[in-house]
C-alpha cells in the first residue's frame, strides 16, 4: 500500500527517519536532504506514487528515480537540484560507504568547495560573483570577495 496524499506530513517524516534509522548513513542522508527542502515529500503524487507505508513505511530511490525523471517540470531548478543529488545518495551511486575516513573527507571538502562555501560559513554564501576578479563569491555584504578585499592587488 502506498501512502495517502492525507497522511499528515509529520507523520510521514517521524516514520521515514525510523525506517531510514536502520539503513547504511547514505539513506538517511538522502532522506534528510529531502525534509530538509520541505518541498518534495509535500507533492501528494510522489508520496501516493513512491512511499510505501505498509508493511515498513520506506523510500526507493529506484522508484524516486523514476518519479523525477516523469515529473522534470515539477519544482524550481533548485528543487530539481535537490532531489537529484537526494536520489544519487539514496541509491549510493559513489559508493560512500566504502571510503575510508581520508578519502571521505577529501570528497567532503572538495563538494564544499564545489559549492562555493570554501572558508566561508555556510550562512554567509552569497549568490553573485566578486564584482573585480570575477572568480570567486562575493561576501554577502559586500561587491567584493574576500581575497579582492584583504588583497589590494586585484584593484
């Protein structure tokens, strides 16, 4: 059985992290990234489509796979974004699981990096280019990135 579109939301997401409690850390991650966008486990046509309640309530990111590449219109870019990568941890495309804790953190740091959050905290990335060398994030309060703005040099 599949779940209802009128499944309360909190309920939903209290039983996924249950059944998520006993799979290796890349489901839970992947389930986490999806509360945490708090859009795509509120479509009623992934959770009546994709989530099984009963007997275990659970999430096959086979089927989730299958669900993004029906609905490719359904959600902003970001959204799209998000549920993409939710999918290739849940399924552990990169096999995370088998790095051992160097290469682990290696992966980590260069995803951080891809991301534009190199030194930087999270809650401080910005969304636009540094206004002199054009290679780096601006800070959020200011035209310039860091480095433009400690190194005069690029002035």
């Amino acid at each position: 059985m599949t779940a209802r579109p009128g499944t309360s939301y909190d309920l939903l997401v209290d039983r996924l992290r249950l059944w998520a409690r006993g799979e290796d850390p890349h489901v839970p991650a992947a389930l986490e990234l999806l509360i945490g966008n708090d859009f795509w486990l509120r479509q009623d046509a992934l959770v009546r489509e994709r989530v099984r309640m009963e007997p275990r309530p659970r999430l096959s990111f086979e089927a989730l796979e299958r669900f993004a590449d029906q609905h490719r219109r359904l959600g902003s870019l970001n959204e799209q974004i998000v549920l993409r990568y939710a999918i290739i941890l849940g399924r552990d495309r990169f096999r995370f699981v088998k790095l051992d804790s160097h290469n682990a953190r290696l992966v980590a740091e260069a995803t951080v990096r891809a991301l534009g959050w190199d030194g930087m905290a999270m809650e401080q990335r910005s969304t636009q280019r540094c206004v002199q060398c054009g290679d780096h994030w601006a800070a959020e309060y200011s035209e310039l990135c860091d480095r433009c703005m400690d190194d005069r040099s690029c002035w």
